[in-house]
C-alpha cells in the first residue's frame, strides 16, 4: 500500500505550519465516522454477544481497538491547532507549541523516535524488503486447511466455531493431494502436529525478514500490525486503509478456507477445484498489487 502524505498539508511542509481547527476538525470526524462504518458488523456482533469467526480476528491477533481507529491524527511534521480542553494535549509523543497567539500539539518526533526508533527502524526494512521481492501465488491459501489437518479424526476442536465445508475426511484428502507452501512463520505455527512437516518450507521468526512476501495474504494483512506500531507517526487515513485491507483480506482467508462459511451469506472459494484456485491466485494478485 503507497504511503501517501496527509491530504491536509504538502509533504514539504514542516511543523512550524499551523492547521487552523475549522480545517482539520472535519477530517477528523469524517475519519471517525469512516471507521465506525469499517467496524460495524463486528460491534453489531459483539454488542449481541455473537462471536463472529471472520472478524474477529483483526481484535484478537492484532492489538486493535474502536477508540485507536477513530482517532485520527496527521502524521508527523503537522502542528493542529487546539482549544485548552482538546484531549490531545494529553496524548503519548504530542507536545503543545505556540503559534502566531494560538496553540497547537504536534508529534514530538524526537521523544517518539527515543522510544520507538529500534521498531520504526525495523519495520521500514523489514517493509521495504518485503515490497521489493516478487510475489508467489501458488499457496492456494492452504495454509488454513493444514490448521485442521486430522483434527476430526484426532477428536480436536477447531480453531473456528464453523463446520468444516468438506468434513473431516474430505479436508484431510485436500490436504494430503496438494502440496503446501506457506512461507509465514505465524500461519504455519498454528499447524496442527500433523501438519508441519507436510510444508516444503520452514519459516521461523529469524528467517521471517528473508521469506516474507508481497504474495502472502497474511503479509498483506500485518501491514495493519506495523501501522498500528508507527501511529500516530502515520497519518490517520493510512492506518484505517491498512484496517481495510485486512479486513478484506480476511474475507478471502476464510471463504478460501476449509470452513463453511455461508452462513454469514459468502460462497466459498473452493481451491480444491481449478476455477477455485484461479479466484484465489486473482484475489491474491489483488491484494499483493495494494501493498506496493
């Protein structure tokens, strides 16, 4: 996903610039209620105590929470004019600066790079590495089925509160006829005993920098992760764009996955079949072209 500066001031400009509030006050509502749109299947399912199998993992993996996504915030080198009473004030790495008989807060960026430098660091390369490699498309998202290999015939319950779309012998016969290739270290640590050395590669933490690629959906999706790590040094909008990615790249995840999931109104995207893995490797494209 590009980075793209803050629509509210040019990339040149630097934090000796003012935004008056009547200017930057609107965004950040417009921001809150793009982020309640974002969420609402998931509160509407929490609010009535559902569970929601798709969903509710970008609230459990990743540290997200409503109030992170609807603040926004301008990304560093902008200098938001305030009220006395404006809850920024108190906010983590913001400072208040005098501007022209007004008061605003900035991100201090050097208290944030203080704490934060080693991870901001990190995560540019460990991004820009990513980005820079070619995409692979042939994992046909089986990476969710070897999650469940054999757990039927073992007696274990499965990781989602869904019925598996081909049962249990028929997971297991799609697992066992294809060959498995997952190269993220934290999707292939959820394999079941089974499973693990049915995959042709071995990902580990330390060799995640080397093996992380623009084609994996599970990459595409932490983009979230590493965006939540840099806010608010990232403007608010590309947080939420990261959000969204996720969120839709979790839809494929799991419609192209061994679960059944009609009924929250999706067909699935049956990769056993050659039209099924041509949808996959699509979508798969797709989203490895957002990340770019």
């Amino acid at each position: 996903m590009p980075v793209a500066a803050s629509p509210l001031v040019p990339a040149s400009t630097s934090a000796s610039t003012l935004v008056p509030a009547a200017t930057w006050q609107p965004q950040a509502a417009a921001h809150a209620e793009r982020a309640d749109a974002l969420t609402a299947t998931w509160r509407e399912a929490r609010e009535a105590g559902r569970r929601h199998a798709i969903e509710d993992f970008l609230f459990s993996y990743y540290p997200a929470r409503i109030g992170i996504l609807r603040r926004w915030h301008p990304g560093a080198g902008v200098v938001l004019e305030i009220r006395d009473d404006d809850e920024r004030r108190g906010w983590r790495w913001h400072r208040t600066v005098a501007r022209g008989g007004a008061t605003g807060v900035t991100l201090d960026v050097p208290a944030f790079f203080t704490e934060r430098g080693d991870t901001v660091r990190w995560i540019g390369s460990f991004v820009a590495r990513t980005a820079a490699r070619p995409g692979t498309f042939g994992c046909f998202g089986l990476h969710e089925w070897a999650m469940v290999y054999r757990d039927t015939e073992q007696g274990r319950d499965h990781r989602h509160p869904l019925p598996l779309r081909l049962g249990g012998a028929g997971t297991d016969a799609v697992v066992r006829e294809h060959k498995i290739v997952c190269s993220h270290v934290d999707a292939f640590r959820f394999f079941t005993p089974e499973a693990r050395d049915l995959n042709s590669l071995h990902p580990t933490r330390e060799k995640q920098p080397a093996m992380e690629q623009p084609g994996c959906l599970h990459a595409g999706m932490d983009l979230f992760k590493w965006a939540l790590k840099l806010a608010p040094a990232l403007p608010g909008d590309l947080l939420l764009d990261c959000f969204e990615l996720a969120r839709d790249i979790r839809y494929t995840d799991m419609q192209a996955s061994p679960y059944d999931v009609s009924a929250y109104g999706l067909e699935p995207v049956a990769i056993e079949t050659p039209g099924g893995k041509a949808e996959y490797v699509r979508r798969q494209r797709g989203f490895a072209g957002s990340v770019r």
